[in-house]
C-alpha cells in the first residue's frame, strides 16, 4: 500500500479464472505499524465545512494542511514511522476546525481524536503528530526505515547450484563462473568415466 517506495508497497494479480475461487487476505506490516503511527486528516473539514463556515478563506493555501504536514515530516526525517493521510468525514464536523484522528498503533497507545483551527494550529497539529506518533528509541536493523515487508529471496535452484559447486565467495554473484565450475566438473566426471572403461576393456582383453 501506498505510493512511497521509503515505506515500502505490493502488487498483487487477481486471477479471473474461476468466479467461485476468492484469494486469502495478505496481511502486511508498513514501517508506520511496525514503529509508529498514522495520522488521519479530515478532508471534508478542510475542503467543505470550513470554507462554506468562512468564505473569505476559500482557496487559502494553508487549507492543503496533509500536503503540508507531509512535506514537514519528511524534512524532519519522521515519514514512514509517521504517515499523515487524508480522510473523508470523521462526523465531528466542528465548526472552523479540522478533525484529526491519531493512531499510535506502532506505539502501542490509544487512539485519540483532537479538533484544532487548521489555519492558526499548523505548528501545534505538527508538534502533537510528532509527540504522539513518533517512535519512542531509534529505529534498528530489525526495524529500518526503509525497510518493505516482502523479502526476496533466492530460487532454490540456484542454491542447489551454487552448493553443490561450492564456489568460493568472491565467485557467489557471477553466472559466467557458476557455469565455469560446472563445465569443469562435469568434464572431471567425464575423464574418470573414460579411464574407468578403459581399465576394464583391458582387463577384459587380457582375460
């Protein structure tokens, strides 16, 4: 989910084949539920209510309030442990507020939802998002922040390969020396069969 590969994202196919066939859920861990929260922001509130409340700040670029938040978090290095997102109605509609809902849930905390003046409260709905949803230690290895929650890893033929040949490390990455080592032990299999019919065609002359 989502756009941004520092948070990490899937693709998956649907296969029409059978109508009656319905695939299992995949269940995944992005780095703002593993370490910590998720912002949601009301953009009803921002784009409808206040505007229709206050006419004369229809328009005002302060209202692209997830946009901004965004840009902040990243230049702070908060964004993947803390994503703010827009959302549709939270049905609190507060007048000449906007409606944010924080879910510490990487934290383990409740979830709380706050009312504030989206164009006098910049500052403190950035500093409460931090405060709340921010990773309490710094983030690991076994948690990094550019971490996806897929891993790749080899086709087990390839492994056969390269354990039975035994490459040193410094061959592990290179096709042409896999292929190398595998012509040269194939042609050593070769050469014993070769010798081990000769003795016997020998032996068999001399009987």
């Amino acid at each position: 989910m989502g756009s941004n590969p520092t948070v990490g994202s899937a693709s998956f196919s649907y296969s029409h084949a059978s109508s009656e066939y319905v695939s299992e859920p995949i269940e995944v861990k992005p780095m703002w539920r593993r370490a910590g929260g998720l912002a949601l922001v009301c953009e009803k509130c921002l784009n409808v209510r206040f505007p229709e409340d206050f006419p004369e700040h229809a328009g005002d670029e302060r209202l692209k309030l997830r946009e901004w938040l965004k840009d902040r978090l990243k230049a702070d290095g908060h964004w993947g442990a803390v994503r703010a997102t827009g959302t549709t109605c939270l049905d609190v509609c507060a007048v000449g507020r906007v409606t944010v809902l924080l879910d510490p849930i990487g934290r383990g905390g409740e979830q709380r939802c706050l009312v504030f003046d989206p164009l006098e409260d910049r500052e403190l709905i950035y500093e409460t998002i931090v405060r709340e949803l921010a990773p309490l230690a710094p983030l690991t290895e076994e948690a990094p922040h550019k971490a996806g929650p897929l891993v790749l890893r080899r086709p087990p033929r390839e492994r056969r390969l390269t354990d039975q040949l035994r490459v040193p490390m410094s061959f592990q990455g290179s096709s042409i020396s896999a292929r190398f080592f595998s012509i040269l032990r194939f042609t050593r299999w070769s050469a014993l069969s070769i010798d081990f019919t000769w003795r016997l065609r020998s032996r068999a002359i001399s009987w």
